[in-house]
C-alpha cells in the first residue's frame, strides 16, 4: 500500500530567546511548554503569565509577541523542578511571586529584575494577594499563611490554617479576606481584621476549592472539585452552591463585572463555562478552543476582552467574551520522544499522535508530515537527506509498524508490521543494512532484533527468546559486524558476526533500566541508563566500566533516556529534566540544566557545538554552543601548552562581542567570571572541566544590559587566577 503525505502546518521560531545563563534555545511550542498555572491581565496590551519550570512570559502588545522573563529568576528550587504557583502585579512595573519551598520575589521593573523577600518557611505557596502596595497575603501547604506591611520585606506567620492544604487567598482590602483549599473540613477561612483572626465559615461542600475571586466585600465566588462553584453576597458569612451541570474541577474563577464571569478547569479535557447572571446560569464556551489537558487560570480586563492559560504553555485570548478563541501559544504540544539531524540545516523530531515534524532551515521553521500510517513514533533514522525510516506503534491497536521514506518524508510506504511488539530503536551501519530492536507490548517483555539488508524491502529475524524477558530499548553498531542492543534488568547483548548470533555481556550492574547506546568508533562507546547510571568501553564492548561517579551530586534524582557522543571526548546525556555533557570523555559531567518542568527524551548533535533536544509537551531546544552559556572554541593547533594563560581581550575597546583567549597545560575544571569596576559580578562565562589546549569564547553583551566601561575578566584554574581589564564603548 503506498501512502501519502499531507503538509498540515508550519511552525515558525517567532522569537529565539537565547538567555545568558543557559546555552539552550527554544524552538516549540511558542512561547515556551511548561504549564501556565496563572495568568493576569493589567490592560489590554500587557498580561503577565507563569507556572511550571519557573515560567514567566509577558505581552505588552495584547499577545502579539511574548517575552520570556523565565531566565531573570534564580531556579531556586533545584534539582527539584521550581514552580512559579502564583504572582500578582499591582502595576505593569511592581509584582510578586511566590512558589515552591516558601520562596517570595518582587520586581519593581516589569521582571527584568527580581529580589527575594525571604519569608522564613519552606512550605510550598500556592496564593499570593496584595490589597494594596505595602500589605500582601500568601498561603499554601500545611496550613500556611503569611502576612506582610512593608511591601514584601518582611513576612510574619498568621495562625488558623491548621494543617489544611491552601489553594486560594483573596482580599479586597487591607482587612477582608478570604482563603479556600482542602482539607478545611468543608469551610472557607474568612477575616475582617487583616488576618488577626480566621474564622471558619461552612460553606456547604466538603470537597477541595482552587480558586476565589470577590468583585466587592460582599460578593465573592469560589470554584474546585467535581464541578462546584459557590456564591457569597454577605461576604462569605453564608455560601451557596450553584448548579453547573458538570464534574469537571474548576481550577480558576474570574468576574469582569457582578454579573459577568468565567470559571475554567478540567480533567484530560478541558472546559470553560460563563455566567452572564452573576453564577445562577452556567454555559460552556469551549467549543471554539483547541484541545489542552488542562486550563489552570483566567482573567479579564473587560466583559470581552481576556486570556486563559493552561497545560502545554497553552495561551488564549478573546476580544468577545468568550464566544470565540484565538490561540496566542503556536506548535505541537505532543510529547516527542525521537530526534535525528543529518546536518546542521536538516533534521526531524517524532512524537505521539503521528506528530512527525521536519526542519530543513535548522530549527527556524517546522512543517508535519503527516503518514496515513498512523502511528505514536519512537524512533526517526534517517540516513541521507532522501532515504529514511520510523518505527512506532499504530494509535489502534497493538501493532507496530516499521515505514520507510524515499524522498525526505514527503511520503511514507510501511515495509513491516508486528502485531504484539513495539520496535524502539532502528539503525543503519549503511543505506542497505540496518537493525530494528524492541519487545513484546505484553507481558512477558520478551526481547526483538530483526534485521535488513536490502535497504527495509525485508526484514529477518535475529533474536526473539522467549525465556528472555528483558525488553530491548536500543541498539547500536559501531561496524558492519560488531553491535550492541541494550534493555531492561541491565540486559546487554554484543554480536561480532552482523546479528547472527547475540551473547550476553556483563556490564558490572544489576537491574539498571538500560535505554541507550553510542559509539564514535569500534572501540569506544557508551550506556546510559535509570539512576544516573553512565558506563563506557574501550574495547569494543567486552569491559565497561561505570562513569557516574563524574556527575554532579547536585542534579538529584534522575533517568537518563538518551547518551549521545559526536567523537571520543564530546558527549551529552539527557533524562528527566536534566542535560549532562562531558567535554573529556565522560570522565567528568557538567550540568546544563535550565529547569524546565517537562521531561527531555531524546538528544541529537552534528558537530560539538551544534544539537537538539526533545521532550514532553512538544519541547524542542536547540544549542549553538555544545549547550554552554558562550561558544567555546578549541584551537586546532596541536602544540599543548606548558602554563596557563589568559590573553588580553580582542577587539579592545570593543562595542557588542569580544574575544577571550587562554591556555591550559592540562585538562582542568576553569572558571572564567566577568565583573563590573565596583567588583559586582556580572556572569559566568564559563564553568566547566576542559582538556589541554588553547580556547577562545566569546563575550556577547547583548544579554546583559551593559552601559559603557571599564570591565574585568578573571580565569580560576586549580590554584591559578589572573585577571585582566576590557573597555567597553556604546
């Protein structure tokens, strides 16, 4: 059966936002994929939304264009992913943010900047209201509630919260407020003294509440579990419960006017209801919205014009009240589980639903192709820029399908199928030969290799024992004879005869969820697996010995799901919501991290500088700098150094970039900070583990907001530091 291609749409980079503190840019979805737990809008131009990752984004053009704000904030909250649960701005210049462990930020300049108002607590906040520009509320786990009167500075305990989890707080002035959540044993918390005292109101349901929103000090409503909404119009002291005629959680209520309001929510699926009556009568305004899992926030600055915000960094805005929705967030939000480049310009990312997506301009811009074979992807291999090949499992059923494409994707023809197994990993030593590796869908996960020779036409079988249950993740060759495939319970299997027979290797481990493999040459490749477990071999594969013992404490927890090596000291490993990279042969690990809340799965490289990395919720980065803050560029002179050096700058005076130099004898972990006269400092270029050479990165202050001067730059090696001036003219 031949089957076509269909173009569905395009994705364009609108706006590549490279940060000084990570190497990373984002291609998709727009403006950024973690979840947007709140959003406020301040007028019709400017609205403020954050959540997830510590995302922040801002419009100043009703949501033409966003600003990620993300980056001007400390990830607080790692190796743990840090959650932005609630803000609130009293201007388009002055706001708070509160969050995971306690945490408090105020900015004074629309979040360009950001100082914390150390509160004292570690428990999670989940709300934050000020009345005013000096008194501020926020609550949150175990009872939590806290209180300010001097703008943020300090904070001060208030007690009545007992051991609830609080969602909700909402004053309308310095003394009336009100706090909702779960566990509350059925009441809302109210206060008509600024929170010297809480008084325990009945509200008529026992179920949780999320949200709270009081238009005057007498009317109010509250939304949460299994489709509730509660109305008050004697300011909380009686609540009734109105008629929705739905279960979904309502996570968020708003009210543009005493009659005119919205609540949003929902369970894997989503629902937006409005009331033009003041909550007696509900109807839904979905229809016109695009699916999202979740809509957590709304807000509106009129009786037409507002935003929603929800999972997926999914954004969306009306100018009619509601009747219809335009999405302001672009891009697949499928989770993408595959990506491979054959070049810095051409490359494609696989992921769930038949997401398919192609580049042939380096990421700038993305286009679907679409297989009428409808699949989930888990693996994309493509060997030229015409011939390739995708495996994944049909969105029916339980068979999988192995297809290949002739002519970059464009159109797809299946050249296998199996009912029963799924086929994770596909590669090809050349255009004819190639291995397909996987496992049984049901239990037992019995293991599966097949193998081509004829460019996909036929497959053979190679490996299917029964006895053996543990599943095949991924497979690798590193010549035409010699190859490895890799799984479960530290399953790792060698053949040196093409396939023909497989024979089990000890790796040293034991029940270690392997789930990838590189090798840069016959000799030396890597393993990567759950509990941050790295192996390497020398020798072809008959020792491996462990490298974890180089990655940084810091990074906490983690599965690695995908190593990737482009010759035999650059590498990168990825799994959870972390990236890794060696520049030393895996001997040591450096964190690139950047704190993002969704899942990385997969990572690709061209050359050591150049790379894409995918994962849940349709994320896709990119790096131009081997995921490094700056470039770093090793000079291919082969002389190596015998001290170390650091070079004066070059241009000097410079007026955007300049060029630092310098020497090292042998391979080390450097630093290289720069700072201000005052000795202020103002980032760090480099901080990583380098081998012998000479170097040179580069300075770019276009991220920096630098005003003209006198600078300073110092490299710290071991017990060696020298320092050296830059002048910089605007």
């Amino acid at each position: 059966m031949y089957l076509r291609k269909y173009f569905f749409f395009i994705i364009t980079v609108l706006n590549q936002s490279l940060f000084s503190q990570t190497g990373w840019i984002s291609q998709n979805p727009y403006p950024q994929g973690n979840p947007l737990y709140k959003v406020q809008a301040l007028s019709q131009n400017v609205v403020y939304a954050a959540g997830g990752g510590r995302a922040l984004i801002k419009t100043t053009n009703g949501g033409n264009n966003w600003i990620i704000l993300t980056y001007n904030l400390p990830d607080w909250n790692y190796p743990n992913s840090t959650s932005i649960n609630s803000f609130v701005f009293l201007s388009e210049q002055i706001g708070f943010i509160c969050g995971s462990k306690g945490k408090i930020f105020k900015t004074t300049d629309g979040g360009i900047h950001w100082i914390e108002n150390p509160t004292g607590f570690t428990s999670d906040l989940s709300s934050i209201s000020f009345p005013s520009i000096n008194t501020g509320y926020a609550v949150g786990m175990n009872g939590k509630i806290i209180k300010t009167t001097n703008g943020g500075n300090t904070w001060f305990e208030q007690t009545g919260g007992g051991t609830a989890t609080l969602t909700s707080v909402f004053f309308t002035d310095n003394l009336n407020g009100w706090i909702c959540g779960s566990l509350l044993s059925g009441n809302i918390l109210k206060t008509t003294n600024g929170g010297e005292n809480w008084i325990a109101i009945n509200c008529g349901v026992t179920s949780g509440l999320y949200s709270l929103y009081f238009i005057s000090n007498q009317t109010g409503w509250a939304s949460g579990y299994s489709g509730k909404i509660l109305k008050t119009t004697d300011g909380g002291s009686n609540w009734l419960v109105l008629n929705t005629g739905v279960i979904n959680d309502f996570i968020s209520i708003f009210f543009s006017s005493p009659d005119t309001g919205w609540a949003v929510g929902g369970n894997e699926g989503c629902i937006v209801l409005k009331t033009v009556d003041g909550g007696n009568n509900w109807f839904p305004q979905t229809g016109s919205m695009p699916y999202c899992t979740n809509y957590r926030s709304v807000s509106f600055v009129s009786n037409t014009l507002g935003w929603i915000t929800g999972y997926e960094g999914k954004i969306f805005k009306t100018s009619d009240g509601g009747n219809t929705w335009q999405s302001q967030s672009q891009g697949l939000t499928n989770g993408f589980y595959t990506v491979k480049f054959i070049s810095s310009e051409t490359g494609w990312v696989g992921g769930t639903y038949n997401s398919l997506l192609k580049t042939t301009n380096c990421g700038t811009n993305w286009f679907q192709q679409i297989s009428s074979t409808l699949i989930h992807y888990d693996c994309v291999n493509f060997i030229s820029a015409e011939t390739g090949f995708a495996s994944g499992k049909s969105l029916l059923g339980d068979t999988s399908y192995i297809i290949k494409s002739t002519n970059g994707g464009f159109d797809w023809t299946p050249k296998y199928k199996q009912y029963n197994y799924l086929f994770k990993s596909l590669f090809f030593i050349s255009p004819q030969t190639g291995w397909a590796a996987g496992y049984k869908s049901t239990p037992p996960r019995t293991g599966i290799i097949i193998k081509t020779t004829n460019s996909g036409d036929n497959w053979t079988l190679q490996y299917n024992v029964i006895s053996d249950t543990a599943s095949l993740e991924s497979i690798c060759f590193s010549s035409p004879n010699t190859g490895f495939a890799t799984g479960w319970w530290s399953k790792l299997l060698r053949t040196t005869n093409g396939g023909t027979n497989w024979y089990l290797v000890s790796t040293g481990t034991s029940n270690v969820y392997f789930n990838s493999l590189s090798f840069v040459n016959e000799n030396t490749g890597w393993l990567s697996g759950w509990y941050k477990t790295i192996l390497k071999t020398t020798n072809a594969g008959l020792n491996w010995f462990s490298q974890s013992a180089g990655i940084p404490t810091t990074i906490g927890s983690c599965n690695f799901e995908e190593i990737y090596f482009v010759d035999t000291l650059n590498g990168w490993v990825t799994g959870s919501n972390k990236v890794l990279c060696t520049t030393n042969g895996g001997l040591n690990w450096i964190d690139q991290s950047f704190g993002t809340s969704t899942v990385n799965f997969s990572i690709n490289f061209v050359n050591s500088l150049t790379g894409w990395l995918v994962g849940s919720s349709g994320t896709i980065f990119k790096t131009t700098t081997g995921g490094f803050p700056v470039a770093i560029k090793k000079s291919e002179n082969q002389i190596v150094p015998t001290e170390f050096e650091l070079y004066q700058n070059y241009p000097n005076p410079f007026n955007n970039s300049t060029v630092i130099k310098f020497e090292l004898p042998y391979t080390a972990k450097i630093k290289i900070k720069v700072f201000d006269i005052t000795g202020k400092e103002i980032t760090t270029l480099l901080n990583t583990y380098l081998s012998e050479g000479i170097y040179q990165v580069i300075f770019n202050i276009e991220n920096y907001k630098l005003a003209s001067g006198i600078y300073f730059y110092k490299l710290s090696v071991d017990n060696f530091e020298m320092v050296r001036k830059m002048i910089l003219i605007k």
